[in-house]
C-alpha cells in the first residue's frame, strides 16, 4: 500500500510564527517599560507633577503650596471676626433706623457677603433729581462715620423704578441712578472719608427688588443701596451684590 502523500505547504511563514513573534515584541516592550520605571529621575518626577498640578489649577509649573496649622488657624479667626464684624455693624445700623424711626425708609440685611442698606429715594432726593436734599445730611452723616471706622469697602448702588425718563440733565433712568450714587460717594469724602474705600455704580431700573406693578412696588425699587463689602470679598475681587439674593436677604431681617 502506497504512503499517503504530504499535502502541499502554503507559501510563507506558519500562522504559528506570526502569533509567537508579536507575542516577543510585547514582552519586550513591557521589560524595556520595566527598565525605564526602575532608573527614574526624583527631580523630574517632582516638576511633572508640578506641571500636572499648575494645569488643573492656578500652580504655575513645578510650584507648590502648603499650609501649616498656623495659616489654617489663623484663616478661621480671621472668617470668625469678619462675621464678628458683619453682626456688629447690621446690629448697630439697624438700631440707628429704629431710633430715628426710619424703619419705613431704611432696611438693613445681613448676607455671606457683608451687609446691605437700603434708603428709599425719597429720604435722599426730590423725584427725578440727583441732588441730595438738606434732610438728607444726617443721615448719610451717620453712615460716613459708621464707614470711616470700619473695615470694609463699601458700594454705592444707584436704583430707579422702570417709568421712562428723558431729561436735558438726566436722558435715562441710567444716568439718574449713577448720578445718585457718584453724588452720595462724593458727600461722604466730604466727611472724611478714604476715598479708596469707595465705589459707585449705577444699575437704572434693571436690579427692581419687586416687580414693577403698582406705585408702591414702584417706591421700593427707587433706592440707594449702601453695601458694606466683607473685607475677604473685597480681597478676592469678586462681583458684588446679585440683586437677586439681597431681596431675599432683606426680606428676612430690618
């Protein structure tokens, strides 16, 4: 009986071989991976986590912080009296508007913030004008004193209602409001008052603290906003106070 005759081969290497050699070229890319990890540079390692840390934060590149347990205790006190500061002075201008019986004009609130004084437009000016009325004086002397010996800057806001005006002095509500607030800065540097300490800002009658539907919703959105600014805010440069929030701030405290 004849032997069986060998099947012709494929032409090329076996299927085997070309398994077998990509499976060397992995294990050889894994030892060489092995290698590098065992020889690493500390110092590069260090600025490439520098690196990684600067572009998920505000670190410039190799650079780190850290913060002892005296900069954390001191931190806290320092959050501690600013609030210390903010109950202080809502608590004391909120007794100078019950003693002058300005409740019905003045209101005063407490936020995260800092502290927020709202004075009707009526108690500071006639309708339509930026000129501050004489019975006005004393009550933005008590203020001029009250910031001249506290900590905090403070902003000026200028609000109107949403009634058009067109004047030859005043063409808009924007140009009322913001000559309201630049006036009410100026006096209190009249009295003393550090300049620096001071900003002025005009927002019309786009900031209302309730709808515009009736006289009397109306009389409350035409305002003077006095707001002390928290000493750690005004650091940081943050924006001020969102008209939002502050409404719903004042309608808890007075």
């Amino acid at each position: 009986m004849g032997q069986k005759k060998c099947p012709d081969c494929k032409p090329g290497a076996p299927l085997w071989m070309t398994t077998f050699t990509d499976m060397n070229q992995l294990l050889l890319t894994f030892f060489i991976l092995l290698l590098s990890m065992a020889s690493l540079d500390q110092r590069k390692i260090k600025v490439a986590l520098g690196s990684l840390q600067g572009s998920l934060g505000v670190l410039k590149e190799g650079s780190q912080t850290e913060y002892t347990k005296d900069d954390i205790m001191s931190r806290m006190s320092f959050v501690k009296n600013v609030q210390s500061m903010k109950t202080k002075l809502s608590d004391n201008l909120k007794s100078y508007a019950q003693q002058a019986n300005l409740q019905q004009n003045i209101t005063v609130s407490e936020s995260k913030k800092g502290v927020a004084v709202r004075i009707m437009d009526s108690s500071l000016f006639e309708p339509g004008s930026a000129v501050l009325k004489k019975d006005a004086e004393p009550i933005l002397d008590k203020f001029a004193a009250v910031i001249a010996e506290s900590p905090f800057n403070v902003v000026v806001e200028g609000h109107t209602d949403d009634l058009p005006l067109s004047t030859a002095q005043y063409p808009s509500n924007w140009d009322l409001s913001t000559a309201r607030a630049v006036n009410v800065v100026k006096y209190f540097v009249t009295k003393g008052v550090n300049a620096q300490k001071l900003s002025a800002a005009g927002y019309g009658e786009f900031h209302p603290v309730t709808p515009n539907i009736s006289p009397a919703s109306r009389a409350k959105n035409r305002r003077v906003e006095i707001n002390f600014v928290s000493p750690e805010l005004a650091e940081s440069n943050k924006n001020l106070f969102d008209a939002e929030e502050e409404a719903q701030a004042t309608q808890g405290g007075k």
